[in-house]
C-alpha cells in the first residue's frame, strides 16, 4: 500500500468510529440480504460481534505500516473463522457489504480512491485469512 492510500484508510476510519455501532447494524442487514443463509453461522449477540469486527478492523487499520506483525494473529482468525463455518467465497459477500457500509457511511467522502484503499486493506486481510485456515498445521 501507499502512503496515500494508508492515510485515506486511515481518516475515512476515523470518521466512522463515532457511528461504529449504526455503521455495524448496517453492515449486518446488508450481509443478510446478499446472502440469508449467513445468518446461522452467527451465534452470538450482533451488536457485540459488530463491536469486535470493528475493533478488529481498527487493529489493522491502525497497524498498516507493520501489517506485517499482525499476520499470524490474522491467520488465528482465520482459522477460528473456518471452525465457525466461513468457507473462501464468503469473504467475497462480506467484502461486499463492508464496501456497501463504507459508502453508505461516508457518504462523498467515499471517492474511488478511498474505495481503492479500502479494497486492497480488505483484501490484505481476507487473502492472510484464507491462508490461515488453509493451514491445517
Ligand atoms: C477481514 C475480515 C474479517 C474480520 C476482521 C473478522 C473479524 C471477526 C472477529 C474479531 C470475530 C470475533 C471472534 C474471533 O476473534 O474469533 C469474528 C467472528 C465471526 N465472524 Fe468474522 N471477520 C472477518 C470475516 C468474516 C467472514 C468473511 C465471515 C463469513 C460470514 C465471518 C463470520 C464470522 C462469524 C460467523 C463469527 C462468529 C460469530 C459468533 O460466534 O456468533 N467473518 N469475526
């Protein structure tokens, strides 16, 4: 990632933790919608889940310049999320739907260049994930 693309990451994220909790309830109906048969797989209460994906979004969002040093905590991830039933093609839905709440969230702060930032931290995450659950080690 570039510089840039760190610090728009970094200052649309910011403008979203004030609002962390609607822009969760969002990003769960949205997840729903594109696909109901997700809706099992979450177990416990929504709005503490939502708190827990933020924080963990924060985490990285914070630590772009040593994304580095979080991959084997987000290959944990990963692997905990495949015994929680999450196969490779859901992370495309759940893309999707964070990519939807940023837009929804950021309104016209929400440019091709922040939707280009955004994309390449998700997919950072989402590909060290899937590596993670792979390895059956
Ligand atoms: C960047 C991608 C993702 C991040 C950062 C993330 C983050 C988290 C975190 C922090 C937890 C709390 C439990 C734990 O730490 O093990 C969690 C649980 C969970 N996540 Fe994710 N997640 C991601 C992608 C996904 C995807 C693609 C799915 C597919 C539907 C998913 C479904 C779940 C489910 C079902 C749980 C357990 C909920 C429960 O027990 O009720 N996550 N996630």
């Amino acid at each position: 990632m570039t510089p840039a693309e760190k610090k728009l990451v970094q200052t649309t994220f910011a403008t979203l933790v004030p609002i962390a909790e609607e822009a969760a309830a969002l990003f769960y109906a949205r997840l729903f919608e594109m696909d109901p048969s997700l809706k099992p797989l979450f177990k416990s209460d929504l709005t503490e889940q939502g708190k827990k994906l933020m924080t963990m979004i924060g985490v990285a969002v914070k630590g772009l310049d040593t994304l580095d040093e979080l991959v084997p905590a987000v290959k944990n991830l990963g692997r905990r999320h495949a015994t929680y039933g999450v196969t490779d093609a859901h992370y495309d839905t759940v893309g999707g739907a964070l990519l939807w709440t940023l837009e929804k969230g950021l309104g016209s702060a929400f440019t091709p260049d922040v939707k280009a930032a955004w994309t390449t931290v998700y997919t950072v995450l989402a590909t060290t994930m899937k590596a993670g659950a792979d390895a059956r080690a």
